[in-house]
C-alpha cells in the first residue's frame, strides 16, 4: 500500500580612462559597467539569467517536496491533529499557487488508485478551505486590531486623564490578544522603516510603545508575569530562539522568577498528559522546562 505522495596587483603609472584601452576593458569586464564589456557582458547577463532560473527551480522543487510532505502528515495524523500541522505549516499553506496543486492531484491521478486519488483531493481541499479561512480571519483581526488601537490613540490623544485610560484598558482587555500585540509592533516597524521620519511620526511611535507597555501591564495584573512571559515563549517558533530568549529572561530577573516559571510549566505538563493535548505545544513547553531547570541548577 501506499503510504508517501512520492516514493590586486600595484599598478606604477596612470592609466587612460578610455574605453579603447586593452587593460581599461580587461578590468571593466570584470568590474566595470556592462557596456563597457561588449559581448562579455551579454555572457554575463545571460549567466546572472541562467542562475536565477535555477535558484526559482530550487525553489519550486523545495516547495513541491514541502507540499507532499505535509499532505503526507495530514494524510496520517489522527483528526485532532490536524489543526497543528495546518497552524504550524501557515507560511507555506497561503503561499501555494494553483498549478501546484493541480500538479500534486495529476501525479496522485497518474500513480495511484481511486481511494489514493481521493484521499489526496481531500486533503488538498483541506489546504484551500485553510487557506481561505485564515486569509478572511486575518482580514477581520486587522479591521478589530485597527478599531481597538484607534480607540486607545483617540483617548490618549484627547488629553483625557489617566483614569479613563485606565478604564478603557480595564474594559477591553479581552481583545488584547498576541495579535493586538503584533499588530502594535508592526505599526512601530512601518514607521521605523519608513523612508523619512517626522516630528509627528515619531510622536505617534512614542504613543504606541507607550500602549504596547500598558496592554503587557494590563495582562500581567490578571496573568502573573511567568504565565504571561511563558505565553510569549511559546509563541516562538525556533527552539533555539525561544531558549535564547528564556535564557535572557531568567537572568534578568532571577532564581525566584525561574522556580515560579517552572511550577507553571510543571502544573501545563501535568494537564497534559491527562487530556489528548497538541504534540507540538507538549514539545515546547517540555523544551522550555528543561531550560528553566538548567538554569537553576548552575545557580549558587
């Protein structure tokens, strides 16, 4: 049965800018401007051409290799572990363009049988009705990240006092998701990375870090800071990454921060394994436990 999609030199005296001269073209092929170069440099925009064709076939062909693997995993993964694989595989699910998976579904219909054929256009229906749903769920956070941060600003920017902000806050703390956070983020990098910066532009950067440093606060108040820094954790995708980060963390704020971030990861591995929990999610805070727990012992 089948079980994968696919089985210099010092130079003593000047020389001529001229074109005409031999050593002036010999080196302007080399570093000069192309047309300079002649036919040497049609050659050259002809290997630059042949090199980015091969760099776009080895991209492709990663991206192929990517698709059936996953179709794979999906193919075999137990139904509630289906929504991991498609949230952890987000990047490439968006990014597929019709012909290939017109390509996966033609090499199913050419190598496999009826049931084999289906199972594949089943999952890949599955990619699209992802793809589809995540597109128009990022459309409508951003709308309600936009409405909620323009509400904050209206209210700062009135000249209201501390208390109503605080109230604003108070109230819509349950829209203050990781989402709202980069949302705010990313509005600090557009404006950090524009072209030119302005008195105004980098007035309004001050008030959305400002913000930024008020919704952390406000989650802390009802999270703790070691269920709030773990849920960023976890939000990094690189191990190494994350364990940089944890490292970071722990030595900033030291061994009682780190035993109370143990207990929390002790007491989310506990629920664990008690319910049917997402093997990945598992993995990192298994990860991050073993971190705090190597940090702890190197301590005095």
């Amino acid at each position: 049965p089948r079980t994968s999609i696919s089985d210099g030199p010092m130079i003593a005296s000047p020389i001529s800018r001229s074109s005409g001269s031999p050593i002036v073209r010999h080196f302007a092929v080399r570093y000069g401007p192309g047309d300079l170069g002649g036919e040497s440099g049609a050659v050259n925009d002809e290997k630059l051409r042949q090199q980015q064709k091969q760099n776009d076939d080895d991209n492709e062909a990663s991206t192929m290799k990517a698709l059936e693997e996953l179709v794979n995993q999906i193919m075999l993964a137990k139904q509630e572990h289906i929504p991991s694989l498609l949230g952890n595989n987000v990047e490439l699910i968006i990014n597929l363009k019709s012909y290939q998976l017109e390509a996966l579904l033609e090499q199913a219909y050419e190598t496999g049988g009826i049931e084999w054929q289906t199972r594949v256009a089943e999952t890949v229906e599955v990619l699209v009705g992802f793809s589809e749903a995540f597109v128009l769920e990022l459309k409508q956070m951003d709308d309600v990240n936009k409405q909620l941060l323009g509400k904050i600003i209206r209210t700062i920017s009135s000249g209201k006092n501390e208390e109503e902000l605080d109230d604003l806050l108070e109230r819509e703390k349950e829209q203050f998701s990781p989402g709202f956070l980069r949302h705010l983020e990313g509005e600090c990098e557009r404006i950090a990375n524009a072209p030119s910066t302005t008195a105004e532009s980098m007035k309004l950067m001050q008030v959305l870090r400002t913000i930024q440093a008020r919704v952390v606060e406000e989650l802390g108040k009802e999270m703790g800071e070691g269920a709030l820094v773990l849920g960023q954790l976890l939000g990094y995708d690189n191990p190494q990454e994350r364990l940089a980060v944890l490292q970071a963390g722990l030595q900033l704020r030291g061994q009682d921060f780190g035993r109370e971030l143990l207990a929390l990861t002790e007491e989310a591995l506990q629920n664990f394994a008690r319910v049917n929990a997402d093997p990945e999610l598992v993995d990192r805070v298994q990860g991050i436990h073993r971190g705090i727990q190597d940090y702890l012992k190197i301590q005095p």
